[in-house]
C-alpha cells in the first residue's frame, strides 16, 4: 500500500505579497463596513507593516485606517505611522507633509475616548514626529497643539494629581525627569503639549485659543508648585528611582521652559505705576519734589525722603507698605519658606530684543535653584573686609560650575542671619507684582530698559556689603526697622559706566574718602537716593530714633535697592 507523505504547508508570510497586500487593503477599506473584513485587513497590515511607506498607495490608505475601522486597527495603524516616522529623517519629513495623515492621528486621538489604546497609539505617534523639527513644524503650522489641549482636559484626572522627580542621566536639575501616578495617556498627551508649546513662536502661541492657553497655563502653574515642593524636599541624587511611578520624558526645564512661553502671551502683564504715583511716593509729595531731584541731585548727590516728613497719609500712595506688612513679623523665619522655592533669575541683557532666542540660550538651566552670587549672597563686612558664607563659591572655576543652594545649604543662611550675615535677594520684580509696578515706572521716568531691585535682610549690629561704588545709581527703601547710611559726600570724577570693572576700595582711599562723609538714618518707608560712583556702606546698630538715648523700636531691618539698570554688580 502506497503511503501518501504529508503536503508541506508554505510559510504563511510568503503567501501573499506587498502588491497583493496593498490591493486586498485598499478593496477591504472601500466596502461599505471596513471592519466586517477585520481578519483580511489584520493580515494584511501585519504583512505591509514589515515594508516601508514609500508605497504611495499605503500612505493614502493611512487616514482610512485611522479613522474608519475598529480601535484595534486603527491602534496598530498608528503604531505603523509611528515606526516610519522614527526610520528615517526623509520619512518623517514625506508623512508629516500628508496633512491628512496628521489629521487622521488628531482624530484617532480626540474621538476615540472609549479605547484607551488607541489614543496612547495615536499620541505616541504624534510624539514620534515631534523628534524631528520639520516634524514639530508641521504638527504646529497644522493646528495640532489646540487639539491636543482639548483632548487633554477631557481625560478625567485626580483633583490631587501626585508627582515626583526621577534621576536622569546627570546629576543636575535639568535633567531630572518628572514621575507621575497618573494614566499613560494624560502623561503623553501633557508631554506632547509641552514639547509643541516650546517648539512655538510669540505669534503661533497667541493662536492657541485663550481659553485653551489660560487653562493650561493654570494647570502648569500648579503643576510646577508640586515639582518645587518635590524640588526642596530631595536634591537631584535623592530622588525617586524609575518603577515606582509612571516615568515621563518631561524634564523640569522642560516644564518651566512652557511656563515662560505661556506667561509672554497668557500672565497679566504688569502694568508700570503712573508717573505722579511714582513721583509722590519716591520723590516727595510736594510738587517740586521731582523737579528739584532731577536739576539738583540727580548723577551728583544723595537724596533723602523722609516717608512721615513728607506728610503721606494717602495709603493708596504708600508704594511699599503692602509689602512691609507681609514681611513685618516672619523673619528670619521666611527664609526657609521663601528661598526653597524660589529660581534662579537667569541674568538677561537690558538691551536684549528677542527674548525666545535668550530662551533658547538658556533652556537647560530654566527651573535650577537658587545660584550663588548670581541670585543670592550670604556676608558680612568684617574688618572692613567682605566674609562670605560660602566663600569657595565665589572661585572664577564655579562660573562653569555654579553652587545652586540645596535645602541643607537654606538651614545654614538662617543660621548665618542670626550670627551676622546679610541676605542679599536679587530679582524681587520677578516676584513680587507691587514691586514689578514701581520698577517698570522708574523705568518709564528715566528712559532705562529695565530696573531691578534686590532684598537686603540684615541682622541687629551688623553689616553686610563693605564700603563701595555701584555703577547704577540706587533708591533705597528702607522697609522694617533702621539702617544706618553712610555716603561719601564727593563723587569720583568720571561716572562709572555699565559693565566697567568695578574695584573694591579698601585701605587709605577709602579711609580718606569717607572721612567727611554724610550720615543718613533711614526708618520705615524713608528712601535714600545714591548716585553711581558714589561710596557708602550701611549697618544696623542699636540707636535711638529721637536723639535720646532710648534703643530704637526694632533691631531687625529689611531693606531693598532699587537699581536704575539691570546689571548686578554688589
């Protein structure tokens, strides 16, 4: 008997080939129900999926794909799109230019709520474009970014959404990643989001729908107190290894890199204080008074504003008393609620006119903490010489490699405060609006760019600076407790400029130069004006603010300079 061998069976991926493949695709999706045919188009695909999209015919069956079949087809066609959009920068660029493609992934994203999958397949997509800049162009110049914010704020997310910080690659902030205990899809689409935001111009950002970009801009806001609340509890080497949570590729320059393009277009613009608010409040409440300063002082001696002598007592025309009050009471204490979180204040030039290139100059050192001597100095004058708390920061090698303060160093500034050190903040018109207001109308009065303004904190009998000059002129207001000013009465012959090298005077010269010096006693609300040039120290002291013996009512002073320029140079 005559035994019949069995008939070997040919490999089911030899069976039907790319033509044949491309043909029963496109004749399943023409019917009148794609999916009644889910078994040919699933094989089919998983044969096509294995070929590039330089078969124009696939590529103008990909929006079909994405938008009328089933979730799970429409999934593995994203997942497709996906995977050409990462082979090669040619590729990208060819499905980034089919605008229907795009289209079809935004659909596929926003009308498919049902099928979680489906949307991940479609964001993911969308994120694979986004690694290329003709891809993120493409994505922006077709409208995807309001889209992708609408379908955002349709997931349901927790009202106590929790997030931490993840080790990256370095050890520096703007490598550490964002942890969320969130849903993949609400992580992805906020990654997606914030990748287009920072890839927008000021002109593409103000076409994203106000209530879109006000909407997020909250959400962010509240998302960055969460990151800086993480931020101060752990350094970088601290913080959570990958596992715990769900670890996003979203960075916290990142997050603060949409921070900042947001608030150009979305944050209440300050608006500078009028003229005769900043001339009663700064220069006198009599109508020479800034008259008088401009023919007489201004660029050639100091200037005194006795706040009570003037007679104000308009509160509205306090410029600085609301202030006072928030801080009359909490410190030194404030200083561990306040310096955790707050940023650095990156240095920009008072002439700089593109402020997105500055972005882009500085993007991964947007959201570090605190850099010493760049934002915060920690002195005292001793000896008539300057004693820093962290002296080895002030090396010229830490120009490359800044000491950003951690929350251990923070303890050690409260801790020099109460035996002697001044506090020294720069940039208090980044976050105080009241004083925002007054520097933009200084501002405005003097024709400068931009005025800044710096927090002294300094404790009973002490002082911080040593004798100097600046190369700005300065106001000073004297917010809580006394100071003591002392300012030579000569200038030097030829004004400082900006950016001059500015030498510490020591010895002799200064010695010299002080000796017929005028002596001011600023209380609460009293402003000094200082020319450039002009030497001065100040310190507290126990003395009596009647001429008698009496000590004075408070030992604690707060004081703030006000610069007519945005150079920092004490």
């Amino acid at each position: 008997m005559e035994m019949r061998g069995k008939r070997k069976r040919k490999p089911e991926s030899d069976a039907v080939g790319e033509d044949t493949a491309s043909a029963v695709l496109l004749a399943a999706l023409s019917s009148q129900n794609p999916d009644s045919h889910r078994p040919l188009l699933t094989k089919s695909l998983n044969k096509l999926r294995r070929h590039s999209f330089h078969n124009p015919l696939l590529l103008s069956l990909l929006p079909t794909l994405l938008t009328r079949t089933s979730a799970s087809l429409a999934s593995r066609a994203a997942d497709m799109v996906g995977s050409a959009a990462l082979e090669s920068l040619e590729m990208n660029r060819t499905i980034a230019c089919d605008a229907d493609v795009i289209h079809a992934l935004l659909s596929a994203l926003s009308n498919n709520p049902s099928s979680s999958r489906c949307s991940v397949s479609a964001c993911n997509a969308l994120l694979d474009f986004c690694t290329t800049v003709i891809g993120r162009r493409r994505l922006i110049e077709l409208s995807a970014l309001p889209s992708i914010l609408l379908r955002f704020f349709r997931i349901p997310k927790s009202s106590t959404t929790s997030v931490s910080l993840c080790v990256g690659d370095r050890n520096d902030i703007s490598s550490v990643s964002v942890g969320f205990k969130e849903d993949e899809l609400s992580v992805l689409i906020l990654n997606a989001a914030i990748i287009l935001i920072n890839a927008c111009d000021i002109e593409q950002l103000e076409k994203i729908p106000g209530h879109l970009s006000q909407a997020f801009f909250a959400f962010m806001r509240n998302l960055w107190v969460k990151l800086r609340n993480a931020m101060s509890l752990a350094s970088p080497l601290d913080c959570m290894r990958p596992g715990e949570l769900y670890v996003s590729n979203i960075q916290v320059s990142h997050v603060a890199e949409s921070l900042f393009r947001l608030s150009v277009c979305v944050a209440r613009i300050v608006t500078p204080l009028p003229f005769h608010v900043v001339e009663r409040g700064v220069f006198g409440f009599t109508e020479s008074g800034f008259r008088d300063f401009v023919l007489n002082h201004w660029e050639v001696s100091p200037f005194l504003v006795r706040w009570m002598a003037a007679g104000a007592k308009i509160e509205e025309d306090d410029l600085f008393g609301p202030l006072s009050v928030n801080l009359v009471g909490t410190y030194p204490s404030f200083l561990s609620s306040m310096l955790p979180g707050m940023v650095s204040c990156l240095p920009i030039a008072s002439d700089e006119l593109n402020i997105l290139a500055f972005l882009d100059e500085v993007q991964n050192k947007l959201g570090c903490p605190l850099v010493y001597q760049q934002d915060i100095r920690v002195v005292k004058t001793k000896s008539k010489k300057e004693v820093h708390l962290f002296a080895n920061s002030l090396a010229s090698c830490c120009v490359n490699d800044p000491h950003c303060l951690s929350t251990e160093d923070v303890s050690k500034c409260e801790e020099a405060y109460k035996e002697g050190y001044t506090v020294a903040l720069r940039g208090m018109e980044f976050w105080f609006a009241s004083v925002a207001a007054i520097a933009e109308g200084l501002a405005s009065i003097f024709g400068q760019p931009s005025v800044g303004a710096n927090l002294y904190l300094t404790p009973p009998n002490s002082q911080g600076l040593a004798c100097h000059y600046d190369d700005h002129c300065v106001f000073v207001c004297q917010l809580v407790g006394c100071k003591i000013w002392r300012v030579s009465s000569q200038s030097n012959v030829q004004l400082p400029r900006l950016y001059d090298p500015l030498d510490r005077l020591y010895g002799y010269e200064v010695h010299n130069s002080m000796d017929n010096c005028n002596q001011y006693l600023l209380r609460e609300g009293d402003i000094l004006y200082i020319p450039r040039g002009v030497l001065h120290e100040a310190c507290t002291e126990n003395v009596s603010l009647d001429g008698g013996n009496t000590q004075r009512r408070g030992t604690d002073v707060m004081g703030r300079k006000i610069k007519n320029c945005n150079k920092e140079r004490e």
